[in-house]
C-alpha cells in the first residue's frame, strides 16, 4: 500500500475497516470529539454521509477515500466551525494527518510520499474540503512548497531534504509573493546574493500561508537583473537567524489558516539549498501553481458540494406555505444548478489531472479548472446562502462561512483574470490543443 502506515489505512477492504478501527483508538482526541458527532449537529451536516460517487483507478483509493470522508464525517467537520471562529492554526490536525500520511499523497514513495496519482490525491482534498476548507488549503500549500524539491532538486537534494519534508510532521510554506508583485510576480525585489558557498537573502514575502508556522520555506528571490529570469528558488528551513513572520493577517474567511508576511534580514543559507540552477526560478514558481491550481480547484468543489449538502437538507425541512421550500421551483432549481455547476467543476479539474498523471502538459487545463471551479464555489456558496434565507447568514449556519471562504479561491495561485491570461495565451500557441 501506498499509504506510509499500513495498519492506519489498509490495502484490503477488511483491512480498511480494521485500520479505521485502530486509528480512532490510537487517537482519542478524534474518538472523543467524533463519539456524538451525527446525535448533536443539525440535518445540514448530516448530510455530509451522502457518498459522490466516484471513479477510482484502484481498490486502494477506494478504500483510502472510504476512510478520509469517515476522517472529515467524524473529525474534522464537527471541529470546523468552532475552530474559524477562534482562528488559531489546527497544528495538531496537520500533525495527525500527517501521522496518516495524507500531507504527502502525491509523492513518491521512496521518499516517504503517498505515491498516489493526481486523480485520487485531489478527490482526497475535495472531501477534506468537504469538511474543514483550512485543512484541505493546507495540505495544497504544503504539497506547493515540496513540489520544488521534488521537481527540480537534485537527486542529493531530494536525498537529504525529501524524506523530512514528506514524513508528515512537517509543514511547508511558498513564499512568491511580495507586496508590489503579486499577479506581477516577475517584479518581485527579494534578494539573495552569492557570497562564496553561500547566498544571502533580505526582502519581504507577503501573505504567505503557512508563513509563522512553517518548518520549511520554498522561496523565490531575485539573483539577477532579468525579471522572470533573473530569479532563482531556494529551501529555507524555519529558525534560520534573520528569518521572521509578521503578525496574521485578519482575513475575511479561512481565519483558521494562518497567512502573515515573512520577513528576511540577511539570511544566510548553503548554495547547496539552490533548487534546480540560477534563473530558473520563475519556471519553477509556475510549474508548482500548474499543480497548485488543481489543488485549489479541489478545494473549491469540495467547499461548494458542502454548502450544496447542507442547503439541500435544511430546504427539505424548511416549511413555508405549508410546504417544505424545496418544493418551490425558485429553490429547487438554485439546488440543481448547483449540483450541475458542481459536477461539472468536479470533471474538469479531473480531466486536469488525467492529463497530468499521463505526462502530458496541463498547465492550460490547471487554468481553466481553477477558473471555473472557483467562480462556481463562489456562486454555489452565495446562491446556498439564499436558500437558507436569513438563516444563510448567520453563524448558526456554516454556509455563511463556506461564502467567506469561496472569495479566497478567486484569488490565490493567480487570480482568475490571471487564469485568463493563461487560458488565453495557449490560444495563440500553435498548434493550436482544444480540450
Ligand atoms: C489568504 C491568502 C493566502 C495566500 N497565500 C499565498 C502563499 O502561500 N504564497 C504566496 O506566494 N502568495 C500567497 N497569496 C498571495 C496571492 O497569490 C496574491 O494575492 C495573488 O497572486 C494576487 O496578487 P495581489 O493580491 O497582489 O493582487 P494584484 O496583483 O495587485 O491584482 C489586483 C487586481 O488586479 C488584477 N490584475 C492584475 N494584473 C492583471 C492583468 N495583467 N490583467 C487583468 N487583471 C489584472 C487582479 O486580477 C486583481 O483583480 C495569498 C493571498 C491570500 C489572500
């Protein structure tokens, strides 16, 4: 099996079951907080058992979904709302995902990875999003800040960073960003100098996930004149003198997602901690959103389908007129919109990910995927929202909150004008591909 730890999460289906059993033991903080979990929430998060069905290449992601959508039913969703109000950083269920070698599904496994193609990797993360929106963030940005390493680092790299980055108790961060070249990433100022054997580097990244918190910091800074080559990657590990994060941000959802400037006053590193060779940072920093963006992508239909689950239930029991709402074509039919809305996201970002897994180029499908699945969640959330009326919003509701975090979507890994860009830019490519 794939999966690092076989009696966590087991090959064969009894297996499966057993390995569920002695994880829920093994973790009597899950087994606590699950114990009443469908006795004490309301209809809406019921309906998180309805089961997509989904296509799998293996028995084994079969089971391995099995066991993360009875994770996130038992877990993680009852955890969630209460965690984002609070807004402090789950460490500690990054700490047991990790345990359950779900940080580091898409890796290899000689490295300590999953060895788990796109496909699976990313239905994973729809149905950790499904449930807890801020896990299944970040394990996306932690999948982003390895994939340099993973990518283009030497085999002595991978060799002596690969195993710590993937064993699931650490956490990554990628640090592009800065605060006058965000969408103009290529206008970024972050500098590293060669000084002998080793580079140092002063600037600040800004809103990086992950950034007070991270183990590890996959860094793009400047090392030459040229914009977008002139830039190099480097992997800092968290501690290094001269390295800080700045206060979170008090953002708008995801509040239980730490986001925060990262600071560098002439922070020395080995040349031996250069990903791939100088100049080719930039190509570096876009191959990783190619894939991150299947990660948000994932991430905003898992987000969407619960807002559908929970806005289908409570108009199954609202009553007005002297019938359930879901009745009246005006809601039944923002209900199937959404459900074909969601659907058809879900396909797209898999035909990405296909495409992927076959080694054939994606970045184009990574776009529109992105594009879509993120305007989708943000319409699905606020169309769900109306459904509830003005139970919708109110904090009673997590719908209110799956709205919040949909902004986000449209925004990160290249906001969706920039995945028009993209989409548009591959137009002009000849010969020309249609998807
Ligand atoms: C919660 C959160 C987490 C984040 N996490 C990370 C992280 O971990 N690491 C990281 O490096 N960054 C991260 N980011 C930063 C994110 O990637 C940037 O916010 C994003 O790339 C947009 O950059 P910007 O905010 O500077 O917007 P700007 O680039 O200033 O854009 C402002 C507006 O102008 C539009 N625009 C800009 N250029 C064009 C153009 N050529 N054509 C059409 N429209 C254009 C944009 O679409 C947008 O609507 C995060 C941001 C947030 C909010």
């Amino acid at each position: 099996m794939v999966i690092r730890t076989p009696t966590k999460i087991c090959s064969d289906p009894s297996g499966a079951a057993r390995g569920r059993t002695e994880f829920l033991a093994r973790n009597s903080w899950l087994g606590i907080l699950g114990s009443d979990f469908l006795g004490s929430l309301g209809r809406e998060r019921e309906a998180l058992a309805a089961v997509i069905d989904r296509e799998l290449p293996t028995s084994e992601a079969a089971d391995l979904l099995d066991l993360v959508r009875d994770l996130v039913q038992r877990e993680l969703a009852p955890r969630a709302d209460k965690a984002e109000a609070s807004g402090i950083f789950p460490r500690e269920v990054f700490a047991q995902l990790g345990e359950l070698g779900l940080l580091s599904l898409p890796y290899p496994e000689r490295y300590g990875g999953g060895g788990q193609p796109a496909v699976v990797y990313l239905q994973v993360l729809e149905e950790l999003a499904r449930g807890w929106a801020t896990v299944a963030l970040g394990i996306s940005v932690h999948v982003l800040a390895c994939s340099g390493v993973a990518e283009f680092g030497t085999a002595e790299q991978q060799d002596r960073f690969l195993s710590e980055m993937l064993d699931g108790s650490t956490l990554g961060a990628y640090c592009l960003s800065e605060a006058h070249a965000g969408s103009d990433a290529g206008a970024m100022r972050t500098l590293a100098v060669r000084d002998g054997d080793e580079y140092v580097i002063s600037g600040d990244k800004a809103w990086i996930t992950h950034g007070p918190v991270a183990d590890f910091y996959l860094l793009a800074a400047r090392t030459g004149d040229d914009r977008s080559h002139g830039i190099s990657t480097f992997l800092l590990p968290h501690g290094r003198p001269g390295l800080t994060a700045g206060t979170p941000e008090r953002k708008m959802g995801f509040r239980g997602s730490v986001t925060s400037q990262v600071h560098l006053d002439r922070v020395r590193i080995g040349a031996d901690r250069r990903i791939g060779y100088e100049g080719q940072g930039f190509r570096i920093a876009l191959s990783a959103l190619d894939a991150g963006r299947l990660g948000i992508s994932a991430c905003a239909v898992g987000l969407a389908q619960a807002a559908l689950d929970a806005a289908a239930a409570y108009a199954a029991v609202r009553i007005a007129f002297r019938r359930s709402i879901d009745e009246f074509q005006g809601v039944s039919f923002l209900l199937a919109d959404a459900a074909t809305q969601i659907a058809a996201a879900r396909q797209l970002y898999l035909y990405a990910a296909r495409r992927k897994d076959a080694g054939k180029p994606f970045s184009t499908e990574a776009a529109m995927a992105k594009l879509i699945a993120t305007d989708m969640a943000m319409k699905v959330t606020t169309d769900m929202v109306q459904v509830l009326g003005a139970a919708g919003y109110v904090e009673d509701h997590p719908v209110e909150r799956y709205m919040r975090e949909a902004k986000v979507l449209q925004i990160v890994e290249g906001t969706n004008q920039i995945q028009r860009m993209v989409i548009a830019r591959s137009l002009k490519q000849a010969p020309r591909r249609l998807a």
